[in-house]
C-alpha cells in the first residue's frame, strides 16, 4: 500500500529557437543540467507519511528531467529511491515579460506536483569542452497534493484510504551541479553525482527499487 507522486508523466515544450534567443544561449548547450534539492514541508494529510525530500536533475534551458526521492524511516533509516525520468521542465513567459522556471508532474493516487520561480540569477557551467553563464531560478517553490480511496480496502493497520498535501521547495545545489557539468552535463552525469553524493552520506538504495515509471511514497 505505498502509492503516491508520479508518473506517467506528461510534459511539454517551449520553441527551442525562441527560449535559446530569449536567454542568449546557443541551442547546442541545452544538454547541460542544473541539480534542484528538494524539501517537502506537510501542510496537512491522513494515513500517509512523504517523502523528505529529492533532487531534480533537469535540462538547464529545459526538457525531461529525472527526479529521485529521499526519505528516513521511523528507524532512521536513510533510503533513496531509484531515478525517473519524466515531468514538465520549461521556461515560461508571464503577462510582465518576466521570465519563469517551472515544473511540474501528474501520476498516480491523483498526484500532481507544480513549483516555479523567477529566473533571476546566472550560473557557470563549466567543463573542458564548455564554459557558459545561463540564467536560472534560483528557488522554485509549490505544493503536491495526493489521494486514492484504495478501493475502500482496510490496509493493515486497519486504515482506508489516504491524501496529503505538502508544500515544496526546490533550490539550486551549486556544489552537485558544478560536478554532474564537469563530468559532461547530461541526466546521467547528474544522477551518478547526486547517488554519489547520498551513498557518502549514509543513504541506501531504496529495497527493490529498480528504475522505473512510478515513484511511491510511504504510506502508514
């Protein structure tokens, strides 16, 4: 009984001409990543405990990211869950020609995550191959909410059903996406770092978490 945020995932696009002339990049750079940690604040739910939080590894001018959650168990345990690839990651105009960095998700238990943020700062990203300034959005902020009646079933702790709602942050980690652009820039150069980094911090794999189309969360 652990079904919650994500996926299939439905995603767009923005013109890649337009967004690589509206930001002064050339379209050849769009492979480069920027790493977003996650943090997950709980508003308010019933029969269901979230993730902690996760990292998103995203194109830096947009596409499909992949997103890897975290969480510790009431044993302290420290589990990340494998990477899926998927969800919305663009850059949105406003009504104030003011450009926005979004993204968002749709899946299962009527799941769906949106944050978005100003692009209000500049990053290097540098490699041997590339050394480039792109404009970002520093922080990304939104909430995700999740329900499903589970079929009216009693889990078996005797409970039926669950929702949750929780607010959610996501800040650029300067440190994770200078490395996963050093090796390459590509998804796969910033989940090696991003796993990298959670195994030297004392995070398993998550038991039977191969890749996958869903990610689950952790319900009581």
């Amino acid at each position: 009984m652990k079904p919650i945020i994500a996926l299939p995932w439905l995603f767009g696009w923005i013109a890649p001409l337009l967004l690589a002339f509206a930001l002064l990049i050339p379209q050849d750079l769009q492979a480069q990543v920027i790493i977003y940690r996650i943090s997950f604040s709980e508003v308010v739910s019933y029969n269901v405990d979230f993730f902690d939080g996760g990292y998103l590894i995203a194109p830096a001018l947009g596409g499909q990211p992949s997103m890897m959650m975290v969480n510790r168990d009431i044993e302290d345990l420290a589990t990340y869950t494998a990477p899926v690839a998927g969800g919305d990651f663009f850059i949105g105009l406003d009504a104030n020609k003011q450009w926005i960095s979004t993204f968002s998700c749709q899946g299962s238990g009527n799941a769906a995550l949106c944050a978005f943020g100003t692009v209000s700062n500049s990053i290097r990203l540098k490699s041997s191959s590339f050394d480039i300034q792109v404009r970002i959005a520093p922080k990304l902020t939104g909430g995700v909410v999740s329900s499903s009646s589970e079929d009216g079933q009693k889990g078996p702790d005797g409970t039926i059903g669950f929702a949750q709602h929780s607010d959610v942050v996501m800040e650029v980690d300067q440190v994770l996406t200078n490395e996963a652009n050093s090796l390459g820039g590509q998804i796969g150069d910033g989940v090696s770092v991003v796993n990298a980094f959670l195994e030297g911090h004392g995070f398993l794999p998550e038991d039977g978490a191969p890749p996958s189309s869903d990610l689950v969360g952790i319900q009581n």
